[in-house]
C-alpha cells in the first residue's frame, strides 16, 4: 500500500512542475508574443486607413478633375493646417 501511495504523491508532484512549466510559458512567452502581435495589428490596421484616405482623395481628384484643392491635414498630435493642392 505504500509503493502505491509513494508513486501517486510522486505523480502529482510531476503534474504540479509540468503545470507551473505550462503557467510560466504561457505567462512570459505567449503573452509577450500576442502583445507584440496586436501591436503590430494596430499598427497595420493605421496604415490601411491612411493609404484609403489617400484612395479617396486620389479618387476625388480623378473623378472631379479638380486642379486644386483645400484640404486639412494631420501634422502630429491632431494638429491640423489647411493645405491646398
């Protein structure tokens, strides 16, 4: 009864390791990895906004034949000139 009792204790403090293994990783590795990830989502989800301001704008021109244009413009931390084109 005490061989089976030693190798159970014994097991379940190899699940507990293995569990701790499991939290670790998930904690410092893939976390940091879908942190990095969504930055870099954010990031890209920006650009494509830009270039379909860009689109449109190129669009506009094309399909109105403008010659020139006002526009406002975001030169950083939503400061905006008045630019014509």
């Amino acid at each position: 009864m005490e061989i089976l009792s030693d190798s159970i204790i014994g097991s379940s403090s190899s699940i507990n390791e293995k569990i701790l293994r499991y939290e670790h990783f998930v904690e410092n590795v893939l976390k940091n990895d879908l942190e990095k990830v969504s930055k870099q989502y954010e990031e890209i989800c920006e650009q494509i906004t830009d270039y379909n301001n860009i689109k449109s704008t190129i669009e506009t021109i094309n399909r109105d034949q403008l010659k020139t244009m006002k526009t406002m413009n975001d030169i950083g931390s939503n400061c905006y000139v008045q630019c014509v084109m």
